[in-house]
C-alpha cells in the first residue's frame, strides 16, 4: 500500500490583486505523519493550508490519497481533509455551538445518532463541552480557537490541518491541545509559530519563505537550525 497520503507538485498561487503566495511548491506527505511547517509572517502557511482542501486552488497538481484535487474530486476530499482555520471567526458561523460542531459531521452524511455522540466527544476534547448550548459568538476568543478545533475533530478526518492551534490558548489548554494531539493518530498538518508545539507534536518540519519551502527536516534537529531563521 502506497504510505503517501498528500503530494503536491509545482503548485504557484497568487491572490486576486497580484499578490504572488505561493512558488512552485513541492511536498509529500506520508500517511501518520505529524509535519510542522513554519515561516516567518507572510511567509505562505496560511495560503498553503487553504489548498490542502480546496478553498484555494493554485496552478499544479495536488492529490489526497490518491485522488487529484478536481472540482469532481472535492467533496470527497473535504471528507478527508479537516481545516482549521488561523481565525477562529472564519470557521465559526452557526447560531450555537453545537450547531457549529454539528454541522461537518451532518454534511458529510454521518448518521443522526452518531452526530451526538461526535459533537460530545469532540467538545470534551477541547474541554468545552459545557458551552454546547452557547452562542459561538459570545464566547472568548481562546474558547473560539479551541470550538473551532472541535469542528473538525467532530468529523474525524483522516488528515487534520491546524493553522496556529495554539494562538490565544491559555497555558493549561495548550498543554492539553499537545496532549490531544499526540493522542490523534491520524496525518496531522501543523502551521505555527509555536516552535516548542512542534518540537512536542512533529516529526518532522519544513521551513517557508516568500511563498517558497526552502528547507526541512526531521525534528528535533532541524528545529534548532531554523529557529533562528523565522
Ligand atoms: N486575501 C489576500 N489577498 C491578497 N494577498 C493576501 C491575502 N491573504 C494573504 N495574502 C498575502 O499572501 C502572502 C502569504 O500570506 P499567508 O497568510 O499565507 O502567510 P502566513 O505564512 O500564514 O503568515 P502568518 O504567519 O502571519 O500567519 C502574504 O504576502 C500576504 O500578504
Ligand atoms: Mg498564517
């Protein structure tokens, strides 16, 4: 069985005003791997995790477990694929959060009776299940982040993207997001500027610059290198 679970070849992306984000990317990705990837700001994380599912869409070819990354290919892809985003606001827009966490695991057809018991076991996680009644909106903007994990956690994706997971996270609740995510078995994707979240989380790092991946490595090795370069 083939181990790689994405691959990305000579992918380029500029935004609508010009602005070029991405250059010619090249990564594969293998199936159970935990890969940090870090970059100063502007550096392209973001914009990079917006293609792995498909809400951005460069020039080149991306694949997910064997299936191109096509307009026919993309609801199955969005099965596998959970995306959280940098803004918790963005991913957030439902009238209470158990609508918010519900809402994957209804759209991808999981069954009424397991919707619950997902939503649950996804807020416990992130140690909200108490707010399951609360407006998303009203809440801080850590306790966001940490629904906005739960999301996707609640689809059990094969592949989980994060997109600085830890920002806002008081220390108690990073610590037990690292905990959390050392316990996920699945591919898990990490942006962050939390150099130590990943030394704890990933196996293995690649380093962005203007758009491009200009180096990488294995942790813990290739971290104290690029440390001092982002
Ligand atoms: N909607 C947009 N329209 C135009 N340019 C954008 C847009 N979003 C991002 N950019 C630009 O694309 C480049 C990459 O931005 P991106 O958000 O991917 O960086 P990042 O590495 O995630 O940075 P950060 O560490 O600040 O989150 C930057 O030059 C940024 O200004
Ligand atoms: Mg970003």
């Amino acid at each position: 069985m083939e181990n790689k679970i994405i691959g990305i070849k000579n992918l380029h992306y500029s935004y609508p005003d010009g602005t070029k984000a991405l250059c010619d990317i090249n990564l594969e990705i293998q199936r159970g791997e935990s890969l940090g990837i870090i970059g100063s700001n502007g550096a392209g994380k973001s914009t990079l995790l917006l293609h792995f599912n498909g809400i951005l869409r460069g020039r080149g070819e991306i694949s997910v477990l064997g299936n191109n990354l096509t307009d026919k290919n993309l609801p199955l892809i969005r099965s596998m694929v959970g995306l959280v985003f940098q803004d918790a606001d963005s991913q957030l827009f439902m009238p209470t959060v158990f609508d918010d966490v519900s809402f994957g695991p209804i759209n991808m057809g999981m069954p009424r009776q397991d919707v619950e018991k997902s939503v649950k076991k996804a807020l416990k996680e992130v140690d909200m299940l108490v707010s399951i009644k609360r407006s998303s909106h009203h809440l801080s903007v850590g306790e966001k982040k940490r629904i906005a994990i739960a999301t996707v956690l609640s689809m059990n994706p094969q592949i989980l993207v994060l997109d600085e997971p830890s920002s806002n996270l008081d220390p108690k609740h990073r610590r037990a997001l690292i905990k959390l995510l050392n316990m996920l078995e699945m591919t898990k994707i990490i942006a962050t500027h939390d150099l130590d979240l990943i030394s704890q989380t990933c196996s293995r790092v690649v380093l962005m610059e203007e758009g491009k991946i200009v180096s990488g490595g294995l942790c813990p090795d290739f971290l104290a290198e690029a440390a001092s370069l982002c």
